[in-house]
C-alpha cells in the first residue's frame, strides 16, 4: 500500500493557501469573517503560512446553528480563515484518497452526487427487477466518528507526520459526547474516546468517505458483493435472495461495530422487494420509472403557499417565487413526474 510523504510543504505554499481562500470565498464575499478576510487577504494569508509552518497555528471556535430542511440537523460552521486551512489541506490530499475510493461512493465526490447515485439505482433496479433490495442507514454516523480509528486509518496513507497532525488537530477541534456508546469488549476507558466531526466542515466530507471507505471495501472485496452502492451514510445492496440479504447485512453490522465502532439504525434498514419502490436520494426507484417522493410535494405546496403569502403582503418579489419554482422543477425533471409537474404547476402557481 504506498503511502505519501513531504506533502505538509505543499499544503502551506502560498499559491495553494490562496487558492483555498478563492475556493472558500465562493459564493461567501457578503459575509462579514470573509469580507474581513479578503480586504487584507494578502497579509492574512501569510500571517496563516507563518502559523502553519511554524507549528503554532490553534483551530478556531465554531458557530452553531441548526437547520431543520429537509431535516433537522445541528451544523457547525468553522470561522473563515480555518476553512481556508481546510480547502488547503484538501486541495493536496484529496487526490489520494480519490484514487482508492470505489466507484459506487457517490457524496460529496466530483463527477458524483445525487444524480449519478439515482442513476446507478436505477439500473440496479431494471437487473434485480424480481429482486430484492437491501437499504440501510447508519445511527449518529457524523456524531459517532471515532478520532482514533479515523486517525489510523488517514495514517494507512500519509506518512508525513505534521498532514496527520494537521488533521488531528482539526478533529481534535470539534468532539461530540452525546452519543458515545459501548461496544462488546470495551473497558472502563472507552467511553471517553473522542468521537464526532462537524457537519459543515469541508474535511468532514472527505473524513466521512475515507471512514466509511473501510465498509465500501469490505463490501466489495471480502464479501465479494458487486451490486453495492452507498451515498454519506446510507447504503444499498440488491441481489436475488432476501435470506441472504439479511445474512449479508449481519456481517455488515459486525464489521461496523468491531472496526469501526458504528451501528446500523435499528429502524432505517429493510429488505423489501425491488419492484416495491426504493427510497433514495430524494426520489422512489423503481424496476420502469422513477417517482418524486410524496413528502417532497407537499413540501412544495407548503413552501409555495407561504411565499405567496409574502408576495400578497409585498415583503418578496415575484422572482423569489420563481426560483422555487425552478428548483422544484429541476428536481422533478429527473423523475418520470412531466403531468404531475404540469397538473402542480397549474394548481399551485399559476
């Protein structure tokens, strides 16, 4: 297994330190940490270069705040010039990791996403049509992230020692101990493994694929399972015969609590038949067709309902509810919804 040396140097140059403040800039320039950050970037960036090369670089403080769409979740955001840190750190050894992730991870990964993980769904669906599926989500998985494990396993790939201290220093930022649990054979001390990285964070997302990378490779080589495919921390397997489905997911469940001290949700895993419909990235697959989810109509509604109350009362202009209406139909453009956009449309809207 080769494993990547002299990468820190790379990380604090300059010219990679700016290209993580236009990376994290983007789309931010009206925030005030930013705003502050790009009217002395220069000086700030070498003032982070120093700190970095010397050793004495302190991750900050985060802000915290909840969003509850589509569901409730507690985000942390890291100031400004951390993620900058964070882009730099990515910008050199995401590509390492990249070329030993599986194809059918499909978050949070270029040339991925929602839309390629329906896809592979569906032509899933179409072969194992008579079929069953296999669909799992894992308990607390951001919550639950142990730093340790994480740690050695980062560690399997870069040797330079200052990347890893980099990256435990940024683990070590944010730690979670609501949803520390006991698993078979822990001592007195377990329970106060560090555990938890922050949902928001650029390095969570690619901390997030390397961890759960482990599963995706025991999967594919040990259980030798070819129709696999997962999405953050949901996951799907397909195959002919729903006994072994289970008996596949037992192993999967014990591989998860001995190596990396995770559990599957008591209640989001299911085998179902295939031609039942598939509940994934935001849409119903099925053997034929794709469906838009029923609650994601009725969010629409909702939401349209409440924007046109606000038109009436004049606090937004009619190009605010002309967005929402675009997303919504960019969404169901992947769906085979045309009526029932047409039919919502006409109803809700116009």
């Amino acid at each position: 297994m080769k494993t990547y040396k002299r990468l820190y140097e790379r990380v604090c140059t300059f010219e990679n330190l700016y290209s993580a403040f236009l990376k994290a800039a983007r789309g931010k320039s009206a925030r005030l940490d930013c705003a502050g950050f790009s009217y002395g970037r220069e000086r700030e960036l070498i003032k982070l270069q120093e700190e970095l090369l010397a050793g004495t670089y302190r991750h900050g403080t985060y802000r915290e705040f909840t969003v509850r769409d589509p569901k409730v979740r507690e985000v942390k955001a890291a100031p400004f010039r951390d993620r900058v840190v964070h882009h730099a750190l990515c910008n050199i050894i995401e590509p390492i990791f990249e070329a030993r992730f599986i194809p059918d991870s499909f978050a949070c990964r270029k040339g991925k996403g929602t839309l390629a993980a329906l896809e592979r769904c569906r032509a899933h669906a179409r072969h194992f049509h008579a079929g069953y599926v296999l669909k799992a989500d894992i308990s607390k998985f951001f919550y639950s992230v142990d730093h340790a494990i994480m740690l050695s396993v980062l560690s399997r790939h870069i040797a330079d020692k200052r990347v890893l201290a980099l990256m435990a220093a940024i683990l070590a930022s944010s730690e979670d101990v609501r949803f520390r649990a006991y698993f078979p054979g822990d001592d007195l001390f377990a329970l106060q493994r560090p555990t938890g990285i922050p949902i928001g964070n650029l390095t969570s997302q690619l901390f997030s694929n390397v961890y759960l990378g482990e599963l995706d490779h025991f999967v594919k080589q040990q259980l030798l399972w070819k129709p696999y495919l997962r999405y953050m921390d949901d996951f799907l397997l397909f195959g002919a015969d729903k006994q072994e489905l289970w008996a596949v997911l037992f192993r999967i469940e014990a591989f998860l609590a001995e190596k990396l001290r995770l559990r599957v949700h008591p209640v989001k895993r299911s085998v179902t038949p295939v031609r039942s419909g598939i509940d994934w990235v935001g849409y119903m697959v099925l053997p034929g067709r794709v469906r838009v989810r029923r609650r994601n109509i009725i969010r629409f509604r909702l939401r349209n309902r409440k924007l046109r109350a606000l038109l009436r009362s004049g606090r937004i202009a009619v190009a605010d509810i002309g967005q929402s209406v675009q997303s919504f139909c960019a969404y169901t453009s992947h769906a085979d919804a045309a009526r029932l956009t047409r039919e919502l449309l006409e109803r809700e809207v116009f």
